[in-house]
C-alpha cells in the first residue's frame, strides 16, 4: 500500500508571519517537491502573487493554488476537496503539501476535512503548526494591530463579529501540534523564556514551543511530525462555540513581519550535533533513555541509527520530541557497528550533557 503524502496545516492571526515561514520553508526545502495550497479570504490572492513572484526554484506556478472562498468548512466539499485530489493526482506527487490558513481561520475543520472518504486514504496531516506575534503577545495583544484584524473580520457578513480575539486564539493554541512564537528577537531573553513556557503550560502535552525571527525554522524541524492528527480531533477541539459554526477565513498580506531589523534569518536559533556511541544490547531500554534524554533538555528531534547486539539488522530510531519509533530496517554493511544519531534543537543545547545520557 502506498504511504501517504504528509500535509502540513499553518494558522495564526493575520501578520504573525505564516507566509514569511513558508517562504523560508521553500527557499530551504532541500529537494523536497512542496507543493503550497493557500486559503485565502476574498478575490485578491495577494500571498499567491508574492509567493508565485518570488523567483524560488522549487515554487513553480503549479504548485500553487488558491482558495479564495472565504469559509473553509462550508465549500470543502466543492472546491478544497477537488483542489487537494488534483494535486494528488498529479504525475508527480508532491512530496509534502503545506496549507496556510487564512488570518482568522481556525484549523480544526481543514483538519476534519482529511478524513473524508476521497482524500482519507491518500494523505494525512502531519501535523499543525500555529504560528504567533511573540512580541504582540507578551504585550496582551494577539496581532500587530487588532484594529486591522477585526476590519478584515467585518467584510464577511456570516461571521461573528463579537467573538473576542482572545478566544479564537485559544482556539489555534488547541489544534497546535508546534508553536512558533514569532519576531522573537523584539523579546528580551526575559520575555522569551516567560512567553515559551506560558504557551508550553497551556497547551497539549506533547505539543513542542519553539521561537522563530523573520519565521526562519529548519524544515526538519517544521515537517515529518508524523502527527496524524485527523485521528486525534478529540483532543484538540474548539474549546469556544463560535456563531454560524464556520470557521472564519480572513487574510490578505501576511507579510507584514519584515520589521526594520538585519536578520541572519535566524539559522543560528537552531543547532545539531551527532553523538556517536558503541553497539546498544537493549533497544527498549535504549528507546526510554531517549526519551528521557529529550524531556529533559528539551530536544526537537532525534534521528539515527543503532547497532544492537547480536542482530544482523540496523535499528533505525526516528524522535519528535518525546514521541519515538523504531523498526530494523537494513542489513549492517561493512562499515563500523556502531550507533549514530543526530540530535536537533534549539541553541544552548547542553551538549556535553546529552552526549554522556546518550553514551551511558
């Protein structure tokens, strides 16, 4: 049977910074054949012309396709539904599909959307990220400038106009599988701790924090959550009712966050290192050192490849957080037994540390 393709969905209000994300994401896709599906609100697709303009190699025209019906939920049917199966059909498949909800949208019905009957057995959501204005935040705002957000609110009749902010941002904190706090250089490391570990505490056990500037995160980081999380809508429902039950699409320009800053587009956020160690004998207790190695220093990623004793078979160790798989995948070839894994996160990683839990 045929695996299916991953898609990532991306929300968060109007100028969190979504389409600088992506665009980093494309500009660094790595060979990955990323195919975008941009759901906008009204008949402008302006994020589609910046996107299409942007002179990427690997962002051709096809790849995109705008939706610029304004309510998800109530035209999945007609047109999300067809939009996603014409991509699928295609003679060359993407190799992942990422999905940027528009200002206002709450991702949990895009993420229903995956278990009709059409498209359930062809893809699956690798996971949600949620993308937030570190800096408006912290100041108890939840955008730039709530003024304009509530504007382009008001130029759909069918949506409720009296729901707080507050509220439909609870709603994008409860479908996050990752949040990235934004524009985090305007944060003071103060700030930057306070704010990651308040989103940390009130979201799902298990959903990863990470800050971001100009929305610049690894695309190992940000793709392959392996979350599936059409199967997981229990625990990630709307905590509000909203009127008319449609959840609101509204977004023009999401490229708002190119403050008047020089920016080494945040590369040095992030860091990885390999620790290499002798053959393991136990892969399940190996497996729960892992996974107390990553709680404890707080590790993106973990990928590799283990030589275990006595089995002709390499272990091949996968981590998202503290999620782990493990399979033997391929015979040891004539090279070292030995144990190699890459270890990803964010910068100050206790490197020391993580080698001597890892070695022992």
């Amino acid at each position: 049977m045929q695996a299916k393709i991953p898609a990532t969905v991306v929300t968060g209000f109007l100028g969190a910074g979504k389409t600088t994300l992506i665009r980093h994401m494309l500009e660094n896709a790595g060979g990955r054949r990323i195919a975008l599906i941009i759901n906008e609100f009204g008949d402008l697709g302006v994020d589609g012309d910046i996107l299409k303009g942007c002179g990427i190699e690997t962002c051709s025209e096809e790849d995109v396709m705008e939706l610029s019906n304004g309510c998800i939920c109530c035209t999945v049917a007609e047109d999300f539904i067809p939009t996603l199966q014409k991509l699928l059909d295609r003679e060359r498949a993407p190799d992942h599909i990422v999905i940027e909800t528009s200002g206002l949208a709450l991702p949990q019905p895009l993420v229903r959307a995956f278990n009709w009957p059409e498209i359930s057995t062809r893809v699956t959501v690798d996971g949600v990220v949620t993308v937030v204005d570190g800096k408006a935040v912290t100041e108890g705002r939840f955008a730039h400038d709530e003024s304009a957000v509530d504007a382009q609110r008001k130029l759909d009749e069918n949506l409720d106009h009296e729901t707080p902010l507050s509220e439909l941002f609870e709603d994008q904190m409860a479908c996050a599988d990752m949040i990235v706090i934004n524009k985090s250089d305007l944060l003071t490391e103060e700030e930057r701790v306070a704010l990651t570990a308040r989103l940390r505490a009130d979201a799902r056990k298990g959903v990863q924090v990470v800050t971001a500037t100009m929305g610049a995160l690894p695309v190992e980081v940000l793709l392959g959550q392996g979350i599936g999380a059409e199967a997981d809508m229990e625990a990630r429902h709307e905590l509000h009712h909203h009127h008319h039950d449609h959840d609101e699409e509204d977004h023009h320009d999401d490229e708002d966050d190119d403050h008047d800053h020089d920016h080494d587009h945040g590369h040095d956020a992030f860091e990885s290192f390999v620790v290499t160690r002798p053959e393991i004998s136990d892969p399940a207790n190996f497996a729960k050192l892992i996974t107390e190695v990553i709680r404890a220093h707080d590790i993106l990623r973990l990928k590799g490849f283990a030589a275990v004793a006595g089995k002709p078979m390499r272990l091949t160790i996968q981590a998202v957080g503290p999620r782990l798989d493990s399979y033997f995948d391929q015979p040891y070839g004539a090279g070292p037994r030995q144990t190699r894994l890459v270890v990803i996160g964010q910068a100050g990683l206790d490197r020391a540390a993580i080698t001597a839990a890892l070695s022992a």
